[in-house]
C-alpha cells in the first residue's frame, strides 16, 4: 500500500489560475485542489520537475476576494492527451496570503 506523503489536507477548487514561468510566459492553467502547502492543477503545458513559476489565483474571504500571489515549484507534472496534470509546492506566501487561504480553506469541502 502506498504510504500517504501529504504534508496537508486538500480541498476540491474549481478556479482559472494564471502559472507565470519566467517574465515573459504565463500559463493558463486549472485548479483541482489546493492546500496550505500546493496546488493540484491542469493545463495545456507540460511543466519540467523543479521548475519554479510564480502564481496568482483569488480565494473569497468575508471581506471580498482576495489575489494570492506566491512563488512554487513543480514537484511533478504527469503527461496526459492535450491536458497535464501538475502538481506545485507552495515556496513563498505573504502573511496575509497564508490568513485568507486558510481561511478560505477552512470553507472547502476536502477532497
């Protein structure tokens, strides 16, 4: 049986967030789960392990929505038809990104 690896509970997203890989490439991509600690997403672009991409994606918050802006690193992305799935760790978050995720987070249904 496969030992769960998981640093942190996941919850089902169904958001657009935008990967940016480098200054001058931006990646659409969507979300699938999301943690305090990564993100679960699809997209059209394979993504190399260990590359970093910054990201943005908005979480609602009791005081309207909130744009989490973060540094990651892909730790896999599996090959499929047309879409890949890829799986980011969480490297920076500013105080205030790490409040309204997880409150946000404490809102979701796990996944």
């Amino acid at each position: 049986m496969d030992e769960e690896r998981r640093k942190a509970r996941r919850f089902t997203i169904d958001e657009m967030v935008e990967l940016e890989l480098g200054r001058e490439s931006a990646v659409h991509a969507s979300g699938i789960n999301l943690s305090s600690c990564g993100l679960l997403c699809k997209s059209d672009y394979y993504m190399d392990p260990d590359t970093e991409v910054s990201l943005v994606l908005t979480v609602p918050t009791e005081s309207g929505d909130h744009t989490v802006s973060c540094d990651g690193i892909v730790i896999r992305c599996q090959k499929g038809k047309g879409r890949h799935l890829t799986a980011i760790q969480f490297i920076s978050l500013g105080e205030k990104d790490v409040g309204a995720l997880e409150a946000f987070l404490g809102s979701c249904q796990p996944a």
